[in-house]
C-alpha cells in the first residue's frame, strides 16, 4: 500500500515538473516562431 502511494506520489512529481518545465519553454518556442515570421516577411 504505501508503495503503490510512494510511486502515485513519484509520479505526480514527475508530472509537475514536466508540467513546469513545458510552461517554460512554450513561451519561448512562441516567441522564437514569431521571430521566424517576421525574419521570413522580410
């Protein structure tokens, strides 16, 4: 029992940083995809 809750927890943690780690980056990417649009308009 408390391995099946120490594995939900490891997984949870997992989720969240991958959650974390995306809503870092996206915002980047989007702005790089916009840079691209308006280096390729030129």
């Amino acid at each position: 029992m408390s391995l099946g809750l120490s594995s939900n927890l490891l997984s949870l943690l997992m989720f969240l940083e991958i959650v974390t780690v995306s809503s870092y980056f996206i915002p980047t990417l989007k702005f790089e995809k916009i840079d691209w649009l308006s280096y390729l308009r030129y």
